[in-house]
C-alpha cells in the first residue's frame, strides 16, 4: 500500500527530501552502518524476492535509510541505482507519516524532536486536538519548509514569495492564458503560507501580497479563514502587520471585510491604520504616491479623521514625491530634483476632496479654491438618464458649496439634483461634475457672486 500510495511523488519532493536531510541528517544506530549498506547491495541482487525484500525493509527504515538511498541513486549498477530513486521517496514519506500519527497522539508535548514549527505555532493558536491536526495538515505538505523556518524564519521568505506565485497561476493560470474554469486551493495551503508570513521577521514583496490575497477569496480558505479558531488566529496575526503599511492597508481593509472579521477591524486594523495614515501625512514626499490614494479610501471607510490632513497635503499642487518602482522583493526609490518632481494623480486629488467634504469645515475652502483654474478630467457619471463629465475644479467647488452650507442643487450639480439627499463624502469624485458646460460656466459665476459678498472662514 504504501509503495502504491507514493510512487508517484516527483523528483522536485524527491530533491526536496535530499537537501532536507542534507542540511540535518537523522543520527543513525551504530548496526544500520552495517544492515543499511548489505540491504542496499540486495537491491542488485539476481533474485527478484531478495531485491524486494530489501525494498520493504528499506522503506521501513524510513529516514535511517534517506541518507543511503540518496548516497546510492548514481551506482553504476543500474538496478541499485534505480531502486534508491524510486525507494528515496517513499521511505522519507513513510518515515514522515509516521511522525506525524506520533505528533497527533502526543497529547503530552513530548515529542523529541518536535515538528519543525509546532512550537510557534502552538503559541498563536494553542494546542488542542483541532490545532494540532491542522499543523499536521500544514506539515504534511510543507515539511522541508517548516524545519528551514524553525531554524532560520528568513531562509524562507524566498520560498514563500515563490510559493505564492505556484498556486496564483495554479488557480488562475487557465482564466488568464486559455480560459476555463480556475482551478482550486485548499485552505490548509494558504494557511501554511499565512502562518509563516506572520512572522515579523518575513516580509513578502507586492507582487506576493497580490497574488496571495487573491488565493483568499477562493472557496477553501473563504471556508477556513471565517470560522472561529486557529486558522482566524493565523490571519488575525498576518493581517495585523499588514493593516500597518499603506502599500497592502486597503487589500488588508477589503478581505477583513469580505471575511466579516469585524472585531479584528475595529480593535485592530482600524489603530494600525490611524497611525500608518498619520505617518504618511508625516512623512509627504517620502511616502509611496500608489498608497496614499488607497490610504485617502480607507480613512473615509474607517471614518478616521486622520485623514483630513493627508487630504489637504495631497490636493496642494506644490506637493512632490519619491517614484517608487517595485521591482521582485526591492523598492527602488528614486528621488527627483525639484524642477522634475511629478503633480499627484488628478483623480487622486479629487479623492482628497471627498475626505475634506467630509471631515472638513469652512477654514477649507480657500484651498479648495487655489483649484478652480484646474480643468483635467477626473471622471463621469450617469443617473437617472443624465450624464455629466467632471473635472478636477467642478469638485473643488461642489466641496465648497458643501461647506459653505449652499444647497448643491442650487448651483446645477446634475448628480444631486437626480439623487435627493447625497452628500459628496457619500458617492465618487465622479460623480460632482456637470451635465454640459453652460451649466458649469453658471455654477463658477454664481460662486464668484456669492463669494464677492461672504467670507466663509469668519462664519
């Protein structure tokens, strides 16, 4: 049964096994010294029953016989040689699988050596019998890389990174290049990944991240990760370190959602995300321009009013910024002369406007203002069979009329007059344009009257 269930393991789990061993091979009883090689000479033997005797008992020994077989897979006799790599495998699984029953059944944490990460494991989420079987589950499959993790947690980061890109194109690999339906991932999979990642000492790449938050929301680990337990225990810790950098806030934001891990939001993405906002305001021309648009979306999800200043720095046309060029693991920053310093995305301006509508006052409005003479294009919208078009400078205003306490219809915002009773704060930037020019020459004239006679920031 068991020369059944494992022959078919490739030469990669084969490879894995060797180096494995290689890096901390098993002490081995001063006999098998002597019964190890006889056994590996029977394996050349004229008599079939003799070869195969010696197979089983081979396989038996399990991981006592992996350093024999892997010394032995080159032997110029050809049938020793092809029997090691046959048997290199299944004896290592055999040897593996019983490591395992002996871990399930090891109620008392006895077990010397212990599994190759079960020590840390078993502090994040205890060690009861439905904990230890998922380790045993998360083992199974990632042996070689849980023993190179318990001894050195960044030795694996690589591999990690590496691991995520397998099963992305495993899923998503037939919908990209040749259609079809995606293939699946099982929960214990992302687990294993999710546990190690976790550690402080690992940190995937961008690229990483974006594949592994897609694994998220398939079937398998959708079923895990929601449940209460130790696979929401692993995630809770994974996520809390990523809710902490704005370049993955906004994907940490939407698959805690999308999970309903509602309590881990409040008491700790929602703190983590507050400081990262803040630090980011902070920081300015330092700060990684393709996260501060995310970060404005989740100050207004999260209703955190650190937001407003970031905002206000974002919409400021004398702002400047580093290029960030993720490339693999490594962020090169490139730092621009003043002179040749980028103007932040319009639409991400105009975002910044739909915070202030929201956590901002008349004191405002005179930066609003500065952006009246901007008329780049940031969107369209359509309701109610009008469509408009919006440019930076008709956000600016409608966040001014807001402000101020005009009433938007007044000044022919085409979106408000369709939608009764929306504030900017509640729709996108998009949609605080007009339906035709003539009516945003008429709304820009009726603001200058309006000003002529009011000074909002006295009131």
């Amino acid at each position: 049964m068991i020369a059944v269930r494992y022959a078919c393991l490739s030469l990669l789990t084969l490879g894995t096994w060797a180096s494995s061993y290689a890096a901390d091979p098993p002490s081995a009883p001063p006999a098998d010294n002597e019964r190890i090689p006889a056994l590996i000479r029977q394996l050349g033997d004229k008599s079939f029953r003799v070869r195969e005797a010696a197979s089983k008992e081979l396989i038996e020994l399990g991981s006592r016989a992996v350093p024999y077989l892997q010394a032995n897979i080159n032997e110029p006799d050809s049938e020793i040689a092809e029997r090691c790599r046959r048997l290199l495998p299944i004896a290592a699984r055999n040897d593996l699988e019983r490591r395992i029953v002996a871990f399930l059944n090891d109620k008392a944490d006895t077990m010397t050596p212990p599994l190759g990460g079960w020590k840390r494991f078993q502090v994040i989420v205890g060690n009861d019998a439905s904990q230890r079987d998922l380790f045993a589950e998360i083992y199974r499959d990632n042996f070689s890389l849980l023993e190179t993790y318990e001894r050195n947690p960044k030795a694996v980061q690589a591999d990690l990174a590496k691991r995520c890109n397998e099963l992305f194109q495993r899923v998503y690999g037939g919908q990209r290049f040749g259609g079809g339906q995606p293939n699946t991932v099982r929960f214990e999979e992302v687990a294993a990944i999710v546990f190690m990642a976790g550690d402080p000492e690992i940190t995937l790449d961008v690229q990483s991240m974006n594949y592994l938050t897609n694994l998220f929301y398939q079937q398998g680990p959708q079923q895990g990760f929601r449940k209460p337990g130790s696979g929401r225990k692993l995630l809770e810790r994974f996520l809390a370190r990523q809710s902490s950098d704005l370049v993955t806030l906004n994907n940490t934001y939407h698959l805690a959602l999308n999970l309903g891990m509602n309590d881990f939001i409040q008491s700790t993405l929602k703190p983590n995300a507050s400081k990262a906002i803040r630090d980011a305001a902070g920081r300015g021309r330092r700060s990684d321009p393709n996260a501060l648009s995310q970060a404005l979306w989740v100050a207004q999800a999260l209703d955190l009013r650190e937001g407003l200043d970031l905002a206000l720095m974002l919409i400021d046309d004398k702002y400047d910024y580093p290029v960030f060029m993720a490339v693999a693991s490594t962020a090169i920053v490139t730092t621009l002369k003043p002179n040749q310093q980028p103007q932040i995305n319009a639409w991400t301006r105009g975002q910044g406007m739909i915070l202030i509508s929201k956590f901002g006052n008349k004191s405002h409005i005179p930066t609003l203002e500065a952006l009246f003479g901007d008329k780049t294009n940031i969107g369209g919208f359509g309701v109610n069979n009008v469509r408009g078009d919006t440019q930076l400078r008709d956000a600016a205003l409608c966040v001014s009329v807001y402000l101020s306490g005009q009433n938007l219809t007044d000044y022919g915002f085409a979106y408000f007059e369709a939608v009764q009773g929306v504030k900017p704060h509640q729709t996108s930037v998009g949609c605080l344009g007009f339906s035709d020019n003539e009516k945003r020459e008429a709304a820009f004239k009726k603001w200058r009257e309006w000003r002529s006679k009011n000074d909002p920031t006295r009131n």
